[in-house]
C-alpha cells in the first residue's frame, strides 16, 4: 500500500467560546490507496453534537463536490523525440560546410556541403536509394519528390502521382539551379538527405575540410519529449492519452500527455522517486502534495519507456537533457464530497465530525466518515452533508 504523509501539525488556537478547545490540525495522515481509510492526531475537549453559540467572527468553508486525485511521481528526461545519423553521400569528397549543434533545419535547406556544392533536406519516410529521371519506375519515392517540389515552390502544377514526367525533371532541374548544382533534371543518391520532417542538429561527427565519409550528423525531431522509465510494476499507472503534470527545472510545472507506453522492458533504468517539485495543490504552491505519493521501483528493476508530450512545448525553452518529475494519477474518487482537512475534528469517543454552521451562527456536530485525501482535501460522507454547506474551519 501507498503512504501519503501529509505536512508536520500545525495547531490553530481559537478565542475561547462557550466552552475552550484547542484543534491540532493536519497531524500525520496514512492513506492507504486500496481504500479510503486515514487516521489523524485531532485534539478536540469535550464537546456534544447539541448546537452551540459562535464567535463573532466565524471561519467557513463550503462543502464541495469535486473529484480528488492522488498522484505517483517518477523521475524522467527531457528532451526531443526521434533520432537519426546522417551518412555521407557516395562518392566522397570534400566537406566545405558543417551546421551546428542545436541548430534546426527545414525542408528545402542545405544539411552539409560537400565540394561547395548543398545537399539539402526533403521530407519523406522513403530514403533516396535510386536515380530518379525520366523513364524510372514509378514508386513512392517519386511521390515523395514531387510533393517536395511543390511545397518548394517547384512545379506547382506538378500531379500528385508516383511517376517521374518530363515537367518532374523540369523542375528538378530549376531547383538545383536555384542551388547552385550543376543542372541536370536527374537526383542521385546522396544529393538529398530525406527525413520524416524539420530537425535538430544533436551531434556533427565530421570535421570540416575532411573527407566526406562515414556518419556526418546525428539529427532529432525538433518535438519536445519526456521519457519516463516507468517500473513495471507500476505499468497501471500509464495508458496512452492520459493527462500528466511535468515539474521542469526551476518549479515551474507544464501539463502533458502520454504519448505512448513501451511494450519491451529493460534493466538498468532508473525507477527512483520524483523530487520536491511535485503537482500544484489547492493552496496553489508548489512542493510535494499530501495527494502524492513518491514510486518505489527498484533502481535495478525493469522499466518501460513512457514518452510523453508537452501541452505547451515553448514553456520548457531549450532545454535539452533536463531532469524532470512526472506525477501520474494513481488514484481518482469522483464527484465526492469533500472539506478542507482542517475542517475535521476528532471525537471525544471516537470518530470525526465537522461543525455545521447554521445561519443564526450556532453551530452543530456532524459525524463524517472519511475517505481519500488530496490536495488538502478529504473525502467526506455522512448524514446531513450536501455541496454548499458551510462548516468551520480554524481562522487563520
């Protein structure tokens, strides 16, 4: 079973009313996930459930209905999704220009030169492994060029087919004059670089003025991602479209998606608990909710990879690398009742209650039942309990 701790006590003294009393508020709250079941430190002094005169000035809270949540938090890694090395083109020759680490590139620019002439990037999933010219086979690969051709500007009335024409060449031949390549209307192997989509330069593994050859570039997406070694005992807690919170460097948290869940496990991964940066609660602060609770995987046990996709990609800047805390929702309660935990009292025989205050100001016992705890909230049942009635809680 999870433990959830909630923060150390806090006692509240209120002034003294008809008869004195002392509340110690939030003790240490065990909640077990399998049920909803918690034990509390709440030092109250004798009081019955007969009405009884209030202060002047009286704190409330409203009973609400709402759904509570628990969350599991996992340690991850930002950073991007895919990977890809580039290979230099046959044929060899001299490298003339490099990009940077970090820099990005879209369709139709240079990814490296070789002897002064740019092989630029196409998007595609076919890689270019033949010459493609008029009187070639028909195949996706053409599909593929002429779709680029038209994005570029080249050949805009070009048909959306997989056969290489005459106005396919035509148009090959003005791009590459455009680049500075000799003017041919044929594309070779190794004179485009074809990947999914734009990307991200994450490694230049050649040397400037070095001959062409081996693997140039290492490349990723440009789409942020976090992956998440999840413990495979913990699987439960991940399914693919389900809402997650990620804690970035500095406290600022971003609301995410799971994007999908791995289905191979591997030894090795870290399972370790997330830190101190944990959901935002109801008081609206940061740190780690009484609603969450930290994972227990073994640092040597398996794990799945769980990637995960952020609702507002530009809120996690340029880092790349970073680490991350993911809570996953363990455990939902919904459309239950709930109080503030400050708002329970313990009874002198046992029990707990809340103080329904009644609109002369008197205020009344009524014995409540507990259930989970989130968010400095407690599920709450018993008779005479309905969304919107007011109970006291400590005056702060």
């Amino acid at each position: 079973m999870t433990e959830v701790e909630t923060p150390p006590v806090t006692v509240v003294e209120e002034e003294e009313r008809h008869r004195g009393r002392r509340i110690a508020v939030g003790a240490l709250v065990l909640v077990l996930c399998c049920g909803a079941t918690a034990g509390g430190v709440l030092a109250w002094r004798g009081r019955s459930a007969a009405p009884a005169a209030a202060p002047a000035h009286l704190v409330t809270a409203p009973v609400t209905r709402a759904d509570l949540r628990q969350y599991q938090q996992i340690d991850g890694t930002l950073g991007y999704a895919d990977s890809y090395d580039v290979p230099a083109a046959p044929g060899g020759g001299t490298l003339t220009w490099l990009p940077s680490v970090g820099d990005r590139i879209s369709e139709g620019s240079r990814v490296y030169e070789v002897d002064g002439l740019p092989v630029p990037l196409v998007y595609g999933s076919v890689p270019l492994w033949r010459t493609l010219e008029v009187g070639v086979d028909d195949g996706p690969d053409v599909r593929e060029l002429k779709r680029a051709l038209r994005a570029l500007g080249y050949g805009p009335d070009l048909a959306d087919d997989d056969h290489y024409s005459q106005a396919t060449a035509d148009a090959v031949g003005q791009w590459q004059s455009d680049l500075g390549r000799p003017q041919t209307g044929t594309l070779a192997p190794g004179q485009v670089v074809v990947e999914p989509g734009q990307v991200r330069v994450t490694g230049v593994r050649a040397v400037l003025g070095a001959p062409a050859t081996g693997v140039l570039l290492s490349l990723s997406s440009t789409r942020r991602l976090v992956t998440v070694p999840l413990p495979v005992d913990q699987q439960q807690l991940a399914r693919a479209g389900a809402a997650v919170t990620v804690a970035l460097p500095g406290g600022a948290t971003v609301t995410g998606h799971i994007a999908d869940v791995g289905t191979v496990a591997s030894t090795g991964g870290s399972g370790a608990a997330g830190g101190a940066n944990g959901p935002t609660g109801a008081s609206g602060s940061g740190g780690t909710d009484p609603g969450s609770t930290a994972a227990s995987g073994s640092v040597q046990g398996a794990t799945l990879p769980v990637h995960i996709t952020l609702d507002q990609p530009n809120a996690a800047g340029s880092l790349d690398g970073a680490p991350v805390t993911v809570s996953f929702t363990s455990e939902v309660h919904t459309g239950v009742l709930t109080v503030p935990v400050s708002a329970l009292l313990a009874l002198a025989g046992g029990g707990y209650a809340v103080e329904r205050v009644g609109s002369g100001g008197t205020t009344t016992l009524l014995p409540v039942t507990l259930g989970m705890f989130a968010q400095g909230r407690v599920e709450v049942s018993g008779p005479g309990l309905t969304p919107g009635l007011p109970v006291e809680v400590p005056s702060s």
